[in-house]
C-alpha cells in the first residue's frame, strides 16, 4: 500500500500521537544505548568529544560549540529524557482517564503535541499533532 494519507503510518495502520511518540522513544533509547556509555566531555581544545574514560568519542575539527553540543548529548541524558518523556506520556494518560476526559481534551493535546514537535522531521509525524 502506498502511503498517500497522513494519518496512516508506514506500516498502513492508523497510529495514534501516544503510539508515534512511545516508538520514537523506543528508538532514541535504542541508540543511546548502543552508544559509548557515560557522561561525555570536550578536551581542553575543544577539537574532541571524549566518554567517561577519556577516550575520544568524535572529533569536532576546530568547533568547540559542536563539540560542546555533541558532549552535552551524551547517552545517559538522552535515556533521562527518554525517561522523564515516558512519565509524562503516563501522567497525561492517568490525568485523562482520571477526569473522564478524552485523551485527545486540551491539557493532552498541548502535552502530547509539544513532545511531538521534537520528531516533526519524521515521516510518520502528523501536522496535526504539533501544537
């Protein structure tokens, strides 16, 4: 099946924003964890990223601001966010079904569609998710 309708994700079914948003933190945790583990830091130049060992984990060139960038990133604070996103997916949910409001009432929609902001460039990504 061609994908012409922008509601059907990839695999032709009908995806909801909590479905899109669990499978692009699936992912994210997925890379993290397959990355250099620790807390990352820039060398004294600015020229390298290096792990927790003080291995070089990529070279910045002459960017200091992109290695500072690529530091900050490291693999613990992205599986933190993957975290906090998760738990804030659940709270939504719990608040939703709670309140007897629908999951798609106003609070969710401003919660779950700023999370989904964060993956707009992926394919499966609605317009009308983002808030």
């Amino acid at each position: 099946m061609t994908r012409t309708d922008p509601h059907l994700g990839r695999s032709g079914t009908s995806m909801t924003i909590v479905e899109f948003l669990n499978a692009r933190l699936d992912e994210d945790q997925a890379v993290a964890r397959k990355a250099r583990p620790g807390a990352w830091h820039v060398d004294g130049e600015g020229a390298q990223v290096l792990d927790g060992a003080g291995a070089p984990v990529v070279e910045a060139g002459d960017s200091p601001d992109t290695a500072g960038h690529i530091a900050r990133h490291h693999p613990e604070r992205v599986l933190r966010e993957v975290a906090l996103r998760r738990r804030m997916i659940q709270e939504v949910d719990e608040y939703t079904r709670f309140s007897g409001k629908r999951l798609d009432g106003e609070l969710a929609r401003q919660v779950l569609g700023a999370l989904a902001g964060a993956y707009s460039n992926h394919p499966d990504h609605r317009a009308e998710w983002t808030v």
